[in-house]
C-alpha cells in the first residue's frame, strides 16, 4: 500500500513541470500579439498608399486570421488542461476521503499504520491544495484569453472594414481615371485629325507625300540626298510648313494632353556600310533626328518630338524593285500619346 502511494505521488510531481511549459506558451501569446499591435500601426501609417498599401492590409488580414486560429487552439488547448487538472483534483479528493474512512476504521493498537496514513493524507492535501491554486490560475488565464480573442476578433472586423472600403475607393478611382483617359483619347484624336486636315491643304496631293493610317509619309528623297542625313534646302522648305502647323496645334491642345510628334526613319533592304552610317539603322536614325532638330528651331517643344530608327525592318512593299525601295525609304510622322 506504501509503495502505492509513493507512485502516486511521483505521478502528481510532473504537474508544476506543466504549469511551467504553460506560462511560458502563455507569455509566447502575449509576444505575438505585441507584433500584432505593432503591425497594425505600421498598417493604418501606409493604408494611403492605394494599391501597395492594399497589398499590404491583405496580408496583415491573413497574418491576423493564422494568429486568431492559433489562439483558438490555445484556448482549446487550455481548456483540455483545466479539465485535465479538475479530473486529476476529483482524483486526488476521492483518495484522500478513501484514506480518511481507511483511517476511521482502524483499531487503536495500529499506532503506526495510523501514523503513516496521516502522514499520507496531509501530504494528499497539499497535494489537493497545489492542484486547485493550479486549477484558479489556469481559470484566470483562460478568462484572459478570451478577452485577447475578442479583442482579435474586433480588430480583424474593423480591418476587413477597412479593407472594403479601400476596394471601393480604388475602383472609384478607376472608374474615374477611365473616363478621363477616354476623353483625354478622344480629345487628341480630334487634333490629330484636325492636323491631317491642315496639313494636306498646305501640301496638296504630291506623289511623294501621302498618309498611311494615323502617319504622314514623306519619301526621304524631300529631304535627304542618297545615303546621306543632310536635310537639302527644299526639305527644310517642307518642314517650315510642317513646324508651324505643328506649333499652332500644340498651343491650341490642353496642357495636361500628353501628346507627342514622333518622327521615325525608314530605310530600303540594301545594306549601307559607310564610314558615317555603319548600317540602315544608323542611317534611319541619323535622317530621323536630323528632322527633329530642325523642328525644334522652328519652335517644337524639345519634350513633344522624339526621333526614331527603324533601320528597314518594317518595310511598306517587300519587293526587291526599284519603286517599292523608293516606297521603303521615307520619314513617316505621327501624332500618339508619350
């Protein structure tokens, strides 16, 4: 029978052991919810930051979500714990009221055994009395607990909240910014046509001028001599006409349209290897940019003119005669958006 006891007190040792491994979950909880109030304040400084900040709201939702799943595992954790430690109490005191009526029964001679016994069931009571100061901690904790979730549960609707309303400000503003760049669209079209129309009674109907879709093209031989990015006097003559309709229109346009003159130069298939121009792409954006200074003396914007180099890789006739190299060569100019 003593060695019985002994085992069940060797047994009830492992429990401040496990009140222990709690408290140290316990202050592990508290750690994780300080970097929760420190997310959340990083949270509401960048929530401005439309998109970014929407990303970043996104995730601390989900970091919140995991840390209110792990502290409802601790809550159920917790409660197995207390229910746990009130079976092991309702354990101990049917024990020590089997030790009391053991202890009632016995004769008067058996000093000793009665002894023994008392020794047992006071060491059953401080046994009974650590459990239960263990059962009234465990109790508060979880009282705790349940406030911290409530007050997780709170701050994970008032994010959710904020995260809809974040949705609906920026597809208001994409709405918005849709329109105004359908109508900024329209408004330049409307000068770009407005261009063509000007453009054509100044030059008339030439051979060597026509319009291609959205561009004015103009054959390189208007302003450039075979193989060279020298504008000839009668090209720069074109141009005058070109730079000052091109002027009037930019300063009849609205400011905030982003407009822009894009000069591109075209070259024929038939590889040139000068010393100047060690290839058509060099050819073709030598003659471009030759164009575009030009234009900038006559009162271009610098900010609304860009040259470009397409060498002969986008040709208009793909055959290898003379008339489609005479068609390939050419500057062509448009009117887009930067």
């Amino acid at each position: 029978m003593a060695l019985s006891r002994s085992h069940r007190r060797d047994e009830v040792n492992f429990w401040p052991g496990f009140v222990d491994a709690l408290s140290t979950m316990l202050i592990g909880i508290v750690f994780l919810l300080s970097v929760f109030v420190l997310g959340q304040f990083f949270l509401s400084q960048e929530l401005t930051g439309k998109d970014t900040a929407l990303d970043r709201l996104n995730r601390q939702i989900s970091e919140l979500t995991d840390l209110l799943a792990l502290e409802r595992s601790s809550n159920r954790q917790a409660q197995e714990n207390l229910q746990l430690l009130q079976s092991s109490l309702t354990r101990e005191q049917s024990e020590r009221g089997r030790i009391q009526d053991m202890l009632n029964a016995q004769p008067g001679n058996q000093a000793a055994q009665l002894g023994e016994a008392q020794k047992a069931l006071e060491s059953e009571r401080q046994l009974s009395a650590r459990a239960q100061a263990t059962v009234d901690m465990v109790n508060q904790q979880i009282v705790a607990m349940r406030r911290q979730l409530a007050a997780l549960e709170e701050a994970l609707g008032a994010s959710e909240a904020k995260d809809k309303e974040s949705q609906a400000r920026i597809s208001e503003l994409g709405s918005r910014l849709n329109v105004a760049l359908a109508q900024r669209v329209q408004e330049l079209a409307r000068y770009r046509s407005d261009f063509f129309g000007r453009l054509r009674q100044v030059l008339g109907t030439r051979p060597d001028i026509r319009v291609v879709g959205d561009r004015f093209v103009f054959q390189s031989e208007v302003f450039f001599d075979a193989g060279q990015a020298v504008l000839k006097p009668e090209g720069r003559g074109e141009l005058d006409k070109l730079g000052a309709i091109i002027a009037d229109l930019g300063r009849e346009m609205p400011p905030d349209i982003p407009w822009i003159l894009r000069v591109d130069g075209h070259t024929d298939n038939r590889p040139i290897r000068s010393a100047q121009f060690p290839s058509n792409w060099h050819l073709s954006a030598g003659r471009a940019i030759a164009v575009v200074e030009y234009l900038v003396t006559k009162g271009i914007p610098a900010d609304r003119i860009a040259a470009t180099g397409f060498g002969d890789n986008q040709p208009l006739d793909v055959a290898n005669t003379d008339d489609a190299w005479r068609r390939n060569r050419r500057i062509e100019f448009k009117i887009t958006e930067r």
